[in-house]
C-alpha cells in the first residue's frame, strides 16, 4: 500500500499540481514521514495520471482490513479522463498498512458513470472490533 509504514505522520493531496497541456492537472499526494525534527520536503511524492486530480480527497486512520495497521484512502475524481470532455466516473485508491512502506495502491475502486467524480469526497471509519 501507498502509506504502508508504521512511521508516516502527514499526507496532504494537492489536485491541481503538475499541469498538463490538455489543461487538466495530474494532481499529487505528498507523504511526510514521522520524525524528530519536521522537513519542509515530503518523503515520497505520488503524481498522477494526466486528468485524473490525484489527492482530490484523502482519507486514512482507519484499518480496513483489520490487521493492526493504519490504511488511506486517496481520492481521484477525473481518473479515467475522457478527451473529449466528458466529466469521468473517477477513482479511490486504497492502500493498506503494512511494516514495509511503498507507492503502490493495493486496489482500486471506480465511479460507475461518466460524471460521478467518484473519489471527490472520501472517508475512512474505523473496523468494528
């Protein structure tokens, strides 16, 4: 998973970074780790693909699959960006906690019509004991 370190502290989604000549930006997720002493620079940065407004919306605390770890959620509501202009059905992104951290979503949820901009607002609940 994308967050998937017992260190992280901070992610921030910022949609409108990394514009593209088709006008629409890839959007980017910004992962601060934990320490001691903050930085001003992120420890690992995710761009997205052209149109789809990555970190839209972020989500994360909760445990989704309930292994003991913190898990994300990241919003996308122009994935699947159509040239044509139509407004996408969009995406979120989960990424499970884990020991290990990478950049990698472990699945992939999608809107179901052109227009929903699904992942424009998200949320994550805790799993019931």
């Amino acid at each position: 998973g994308l967050l998937s370190a017992p260190s992280w502290r901070t992610v921030v989604g910022a949609p409108y970074a990394e514009p593209t000549s088709s006008g629409w930006s890839t959007g980017s997720v910004y992962v601060y780790l934990s320490r001691s002493r903050p930085s001003s620079s992120p420890d690992a940065t995710l761009i997205g693909r052209e149109g789809e407004a990555l970190g839209a919306a972020v989500a994360g605390g909760g445990d989704v699959n309930g292994d003991g770890y913190a898990d994300w959620i990241v919003g996308a509501p122009r994935a699947t960006y159509i040239a044509s202009g139509d407004h996408p059905p969009g995406n979120v992104y989960v990424m499970l906690g884990g020991p290990e951290f990478d950049t990698d979503p472990d699945f992939v949820l999608s809107g179901d019509h052109v227009g929903d901009l699904f992942g424009f607002s998200v949320a994550l609940g805790r799993q019931p004991p």
